[in-house]
C-alpha cells in the first residue's frame, strides 16, 4: 500500500491542545458545557481552530443550528445561511453563482463550509480571518442576505424563546456577537471525513478501485503533482494561486489582488478542499467548469495563460484512462453527510 503522504497541520495552544484532547468526556466552564468535537477517522484534532474566546458549548452549537436556518438573518426573510450552504449539495448550492435576496446573482461560486474547523482565512479571496468575521459579509450584502444587522437583533429578541437561549449561553438578549459566535460555533462541526479514501489510507485496499488508487500515485506525483496546492488533511495549502480562470472576461474577477493590490495577487484565489468534492459541482471560483472531468481537462491544458499565471500550472499530457483516474480518485475524497441523521444524534445536536 502507498504510504500517506506528510500532512501540514495548524497547531493550537498547548492549553486548548490539552482540552480538546480530554477522551469520551465534555467538561464545563463559565460558557457552558464544553463540547469535544467528533473527529470522523481522517482528521486531526491537532489541526483544529478555535479561538480562545469561543470555545465549542453543546448549546452554542445548538442554537447556531437553528440560527444558520432561520431566514430572518436576510432582508426580507427569504434567505438563510442554508439557502447557499445546502447540506446536500456539500454545504454549497449547485449553481454557478451563488443566488441572493430577489434572486440577485453574485459573481462568485458559493464556496463549501465543511471542515472549517481546520481554517482560519475565509472566502475565496480571504477577506475575512476567521467564521466569526466571515459571517457579517453575506448577512449584509445587499446582493446576498441583504440584512441590517440592528433589525436583525430587534427581530430575534422579539422570540422570547431565541432570547432565553441567548442569556442562557451569553448571558445577554440577542446580540451580533452572540449569532457571529453561535453560527461560527455549528459551522465548526460540520466536518467530512472516513472516506473511501481514508479507509484505503488506514489499511483496507478494498476500499478503492483501482483506478482511484492509479489516481491517487498521479495525484501526489511530480508529474502531475496536484498535491502542490491541494495538500495535507482537508486537501488545502490554505494559499492563493493563479491558474487563469475567468481572466479572459471583459471584466475579469482579480480575486485577492482585490482586497491586497499587491501585484503578486493579480488573479489569484483561494485552494478550495477537496473533500466532498464530488457534490459540489461546478467548480472554480467563477463556477465555469460543471464536471470533474471539465476540471482535469482545464489543467491538463496548462490552465488560463495570463501575466500571473502559476509556475506549478503546465500542459500535463495526461491520457483519457489518466483523466479517469483522477476522477476516481477525486471522487474517492467524500464522507458521510456532516448533516446525516445518525451523525447528528451521535454528536448531540438533533
């Protein structure tokens, strides 16, 4: 069997390390009972992050689960995280673009949330530092939520059982910080893992086929050497790169160049994961390409020529049976639904 390959892993302190590390037990503390994630086989709890001033309650999440529902987070009510962040479609939507308020469309993919517990930049262009700032971003935009966070709070303190959930966690009615920590709190348990791949990778070589398992040797090789970009646990260097895509519009997305104006940026974006990468078509920030096989074509190609174009994107000469491969493999990358019945009642958020 191929050895694993090395894995990059964000380390916590050494304090929150400890406390996560506590086995088959949740402790409590002044924010309430603390909750020890369920790391699906896979994963690692060394790689988690979670700031200090939010640490994982059983009833945070609890309440930033019915919160990430509720579609009185948007404007006029129609819209909620979920909208976007559908869990069947690997907490993305399946469109090209994402789809807001008065069915306004944005120019930009909707990007999926799993395994964010692994990430602290957030967004294609990775405007914002963590979930917590993230989710101000789509609450606001008049293209997406199109809300005015002092209705927002008006609205929910006015559900006299939303409030009681409030004072009980934060000790205060309904505030912005208190739905920031909440949401940002269900969204770190979102995680994919136990993959057929995962299981090959802990000792059942039945678990892929055989083309998969050609895919993966490409997959990590010099050759093709996706693994560049897309490395590590969750399939992410958690960087920007430029490969070209949708530089060729008239009015073309400069991605991070954006928020930084430093040339360096020009035209790039973020890795995504490629967990659950199978239902999340399409792909690419612009979500111009529909298919994993329209991806392994798009970089077979060498990508997008453009001034910024990455010096580890090239034509790569890869054969229909090696594109095959690929797929299966990339396929092979998808775990059990973060949402799942019997997931949720193990981890006691039902």
């Amino acid at each position: 069997m191929l050895k694993p390959y090395k894995i990059k892993y964000y380390l916590l302190t050494a304090g929150t390390i400890f406390f996560y590390s506590l086995i088959g037990c949740n402790v409590k503390n002044d924010h309430g009972e603390l909750y020890n994630p369920d790391i699906p086989p896979g994963l690692d709890s060394l790689a988690m992050i979670i700031p200090e001033d939010n640490p994982l309650t059983i009833d945070k999440i609890k309440l930033g689960r019915k919160l990430f529902f509720d579609e009185r987070l948007s404007g006029d009510r129609t819209v909620s995280c979920a909208s976007c962040h559908n869990p069947l479609l690997g907490f993305a939507d399946g469109r090209s673009v994402a789809v807001g308020i008065d069915g306004q469309e944005g120019k930009r993919s909707t990007p999926s949330i799993i395994n964010r517990l692994f990430s602290e930049g957030q967004f294609w262009d990775g405007r914002a530092g963590s979930l917590e700032e993230q989710l101000i971003f789509p609450i606001e935009s008049p293209i997406e939520m199109g809300g005015k966070l002092e209705n927002i709070v008006k609205t929910l303190n006015a559900d006299e059982l939303l409030r009681n959930d409030f004072q009980k966690i934060f000790g205060t009615d309904v505030t912005v910080e208190g739905i920031q920590k909440a949401i940002a709190s269900f969204e770190r348990i979102l995680l994919s893992g136990d993959s057929p791949f995962d299981k090959y990778l802990a000792g059942n070589e039945n678990a892929l086929s055989e083309s998969a398992k050609k895919g993966f040797q490409l997959f990590t090789g010099k050759r093709v050497n996706c693994i560049h970009c897309h490395k590590g646990q969750n399939f992410t260097d958690e960087l920007f790169h430029n490969s070209g895509v949708g530089l060729d519009a008239v009015e073309p997305d400069l991605g991070r160049f954006v928020e930084t104006k430093n040339d360096s940026d020009w035209g790039r974006f973020k890795t995504p994961t490629l967990r659950d990468i199978a239902r999340t078509s399409p792909y690419m920030h612009d979500g111009s390409l529909r298919s994993l096989k329209e991806v392994i074509d798009f970089y077979n190609n060498g990508g997008m020529t453009n001034k910024n174009l990455s010096v580890h994107i090239k034509p790569l000469k890869l054969s229909d049976e090696e594109k095959q491969n690929l797929v299966d493999f990339l396929r092979s990358l998808s775990g059990e639904n973060p949402l799942s019945a019997g997931r949720e009642q193990s981890l006691g958020i039902n």
